[in-house]
C-alpha cells in the first residue's frame, strides 16, 4: 500500500521466467536432437505440460510460523513460482492502515491488490497468498511475477509504529524468503514499493530504518544457516 506519488525509483530489468505456455514437452518428456532428460529432470519438469499444476493443499503455509488467512482470488492469480517465473526480489510495504484492516481489503476482490504477508506491530505474520502465486501488490506486472511481497502494520509518517517486535519478525520471515529462492541479503534484492519502476506509491516511507531491518535480516540468515 502506501502513499501515492508520480514517479517510482530507477530499477533494474525483469529477469525472464519460462512460461508454462512456451515449454511443450511431448512424447514422455523429450526433444529431438537432445540428450534424453535424466529422471530427475523429468521429475521437475512434468508439471509444466500445459494444464498440470504443482499439488498444493488449501492453507498451506511457505513459512511455517504465519497463520493463515485466504486473500480474495480477485487480488492474485494462479502460478507455479519459481518454476514459471523466478523471484528474486523481495518488497516491502506499509499498509497504511491497521492489521485488520489490511486483512479486510485483502479479502475484497474489488480491491484488485494484495501482498504475500502482512506483519503485525505485535510481530504477527499473517499469511495471504501462496508464494508459488502471483500477488498484485507491486503495480508492475514484471515484479510482480519475480517478488513476493510484505506488508506491514502502520503508517509512513509515524516512525511509532515500526515497531521492534515488527523489524524482527520479518526480518525473519525476509531472512526465510531469500534463503528459499537464493535471493542475496542486499538492497537490491530488497526493495521498498516506492523503489519499483513505475510505482506511485512512498512506502516504506522516509522512517523505515533500512539500515537496522537489512541487519537484521544477515542475522537471521547466518543464524538459519548455522542451524541447517
């Protein structure tokens, strides 16, 4: 969400994902003039026939510490990420709003937006939408399809409300995200809405502390990686 403005900050091209459309895979998965593919590559590759899909179970959850709470199918459309389009951006945003509110436009399909996630000033983390769809939250189409996006509890304008409990908690849920994809720790892989070409909206805003949140989210992927 965030506040609207006429220009969003340079970025660089999309990445080209491979659509399922453009990949025709016949005959048990082979090419003429190709080496035979090995059972491990068909095994990744036999849901990309046109009209096979992934499994997924309703309510599943890609990070396991969020509950969930099913977006309006009207604010994101079906996919088989990273599959069919990489994602190598994570985005940041502020709901400008309360919690409950963002849930609630979240889940009206004329809203015609929503993010993966919404982090709560208490720390909360409320999942959305599956990170294997595309969610209409960045206001371009292209990063859309590479980024999962995270919204937070607040307003730009009130530094108040970016609360410890909140930096740590996504930072965390950003930590697991970039780890899942091998997206690097950095700002140009995590970004604000406000730095998406072609946004009209501010947020994060001037008081996010990208400094203490980019710590942060290190912190918890040397200590994820520790652990694994």
């Amino acid at each position: 969400m965030g506040n609207n403005r006429s220009a969003g900050s340079p970025g660089k091209s999309p990445g080209q994902g491979i659509s399922r459309r453009t990949l025709l895979i016949g005959g048990g998965v082979a090419a003429a003039g190709t080496a035979a593919l090995s059972v491990d590559e068909v095994r990744r590759l036999w849901w990309r026939v046109p009209g096979v899909e992934k499994p997924r179970k309703e309510g599943e959850l890609d990070y396991t510490p969020a509950r969930w709470i099913a977006a309006s199918e009207g604010n994101w459309r079906r996919a088989d990420r990273p599959d069919d389009y990489g994602v190598d951006r994570v985005i940041i945003h502020v709901t400008q709003g309360s919690y409950a509110s963002a849930v609630k436009v979240f889940q009206d399909p004329a809203h015609q937006a929503a993010t993966h996630y919404i982090v709560g000033q208490n720390g909360r983390v409320t999942q959305m939408i599956r990170e294997l769809d595309v969610a209409y939250h960045a206001g371009n189409r292209s990063f859309n399809e590479r980024s999962v996006g995270i919204e937070h509890e607040g307003f730009v304008d009130r530094p108040q409300d970016f609360t410890a409990e909140m930096y740590e908690s996504s930072a965390r849920l950003t930590a697991a995200i970039c780890e899942r994809y091998g997206i690097p720790v950095d700002r140009e892989h995590v970004i604000g809405h406000v730095e998406v070409p072609g946004t009209d909206h501010t947020d994060p805003g001037p008081h996010w502390d990208w400094t203490r949140y980019m710590k942060l989210v290190r912190a918890a992927s040397t200590a994820g990686t520790q652990a694994s």
